[in-house]
C-alpha cells in the first residue's frame, strides 16, 4: 500500500517501498543504517539529486539505482553521509594525542635514525580532523621532517575528499582555531578569496588521503600508532562496528590508542579494545 496521506504536499511522492530500497541499499554498501526515523533526512538528502537528475517520484529514482554498476549509487551515498565536522573536534582528544601519544611515540623511536609514525584518521570527512593531528605533530615533534611521518585519511564520500584535498576553508570555519595556530599554519586568501584560507604546505604534507569504505577489505598495510575513529560507528550497526574494531586491532600494537566520538561506547563492541576514559581506548589483546 503506498502511504499518500504521508506525501500530500510533498515534492515527490516517497514510498515505505523507495524507503526500504533506499535504506536497504545504504546498508549493503555503506554499512550505514536508516531506521525508519531517518525517513524525512533521507527524503531531503535524495530529493537533492531527483532535481538534479529530473526526475519526478522516488521510484524512478530507486529504477536507477537498480540498473547494474548504476554511477547513480556513488551520488547516492555520497548523498546520505552525514560530514559534519570541525577543527580540533573534541579537543580533549588532541591535547591526548600531545601529551601522551607523541612522547610515548618518541620514547620508542629513541636511537633509530628514521623513526616512523603512522595516525589513522578513519572517515576524515572535509579533513579538518587530520589537518588538525598534523598541526599537533608539528607542533610537538620538532624534527619531523626527519621522520617517517604520515597520517592517512580516508572517508567513503569521494564529494568530501576532494574538499579535504583542496584544504581550502571559508574563515567561519576556522573561528574556533587559536590566532597563533591560524597565524602559523593557515595561509590567508587575497582578493576574490579573502573570505577563506588555505592550510599550509608544511601540514598538508603530512596527509594522505584516500577513499576507503570501511565495511569493505583495506587495502591498508602496517601498524598504526593511533586511529581516530571519532563519529562515524554511530551510523553502523554493531556488528558492523564490531567486525571494524577488531579489523582496527590488527593494525595496533597492544596498548596502541583509538579515539572514538563523545557518544560512542565500544562497551559490548570488542574485547579487543579497554577504555581509559574520555572515549579514549587502549588496545589490550
Ligand atoms: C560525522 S563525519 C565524522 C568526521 C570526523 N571523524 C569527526 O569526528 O569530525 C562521518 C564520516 O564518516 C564517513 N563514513 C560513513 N560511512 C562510511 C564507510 N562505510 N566507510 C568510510 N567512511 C564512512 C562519512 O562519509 C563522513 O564523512
């Protein structure tokens, strides 16, 4: 039975069929999981591309993503994501990562003559979140040039990389940054582009972004020192987050750390990771 009470004066007409399409689909191939209260934001994310598209009714629409290797399914996701982020998110966590992290990462590097460093910023979303570790190396290793250093960042949403990848920010954006870290690590734009900046060179180096779908096999190799995995379990289901944990697990070394988002708990999740507080996790087996 199609719901029309529920599309009187709507845009398109949008089915419980187009939902559960659309919600199953975003499941298989994102891990992302609509419950039925997501209905009105997946209706206002995906009318965006009918307009696009031209098209008049959501059924159409799912048509579309039904054909095989449809290029709709890319925009699709990309569609439902959710990229909202920040600058220094979460501070606590940075502040973690100075305090603790970095000297725990120098003191097992003493001696060697390449030491080598590796953060994992797992759905980075725009890039605020590693352009914000990348200042907090700088900052905190002052020979990092001579290191093996790099933070990989990766997110589903190719829309969102190529933004992170231009690192160029509108200055609302940038409000809460501190005037000594805007001064030192942000380049000021001129003219049609005096309303943004662009993150400097010497942090942007330290980056490197790919698209990954963390429900899908990594194409990623070694161990990293701390991964950052700040907001995204939220849209998963918790198998889904379980089977991402103990993937995560094998690329730490015991007691290596994992940040999460201020309303995520890996309580029940894995036995793989034990919480220090502050949604700050030791890995432990
Ligand atoms: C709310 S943002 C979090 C950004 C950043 N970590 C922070 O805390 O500020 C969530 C990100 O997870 C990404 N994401 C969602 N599902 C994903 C998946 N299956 N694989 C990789 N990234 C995914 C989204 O595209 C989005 O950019």
């Amino acid at each position: 039975m199609e719901p029309l009470l529920n599309n009187i004066e709507k845009e398109f007409i949008f089915t419980d069929d187009d939902f559960n399409f659309l919600s199953e689909l975003a499941v298989k191939t994102a891990g992302i999981n609509l419950t039925t209260d997501k209905r009105e934001l997946v209706y206002g994310r995906v009318s965006k591309r009918l307009r696009i598209l031209d098209i008049d009714n959501f059924k159409d629409y799912c048509r579309l993503l039904k054909k095989k290797n449809s290029e709709e399914s890319l925009h699709f996701i990309n569609s439902i994501t959710t990229n909202v982020t920040s600058f220094f998110r979460e501070n606590h966590h940075f502040e973690y990562l100075a305090d603790n992290v970095i000297p725990d990462i120098i003191k097992s590097n003493a001696g060697l003559s390449t030491p080598r460093l590796r953060i994992w910023s797992a759905g980075c979303s725009t890039g605020e979140e590693p352009y914000s570790i990348a200042m907090v190396l700088r900052e905190h290793i002052s020979d990092i040039d001579n290191w093996d250093a790099k933070i990989l960042a990766t997110d589903l949403d190719s829309n969102v990389l190529k933004t992170a990848k231009q690192a160029i920010y509108p200055l609302e954006r940038v409000k809460q940054v501190s005037i000594e870290r805007k001064k030192r690590w942000m380049q000021m734009g001129c003219d049609e582009n005096k309303d943004s900046i662009k993150i400097k060179e010497e942090i942007r180096q330290l980056v490197h972004f790919k698209q990954l779908n963390l429900t899908e096999p990594w194409p990623v190799q070694g161990i990293f020192d701390c991964i950052f995995f700040r907001n995204v379990a939220i849209y998963f289901k918790k198998p889904t987050q379980t089977s991402i944990l103990n993937r995560f697990a094998d690329h730490q070394k015991i007691n290596d750390k994992l940040f999460v988002g201020h309303s995520e708990s890996l309580i029940g999740i894995s036995q793989k990771y034990q919480s220090i507080g502050q949604t700050i996790h030791k890995k432990v087996s």
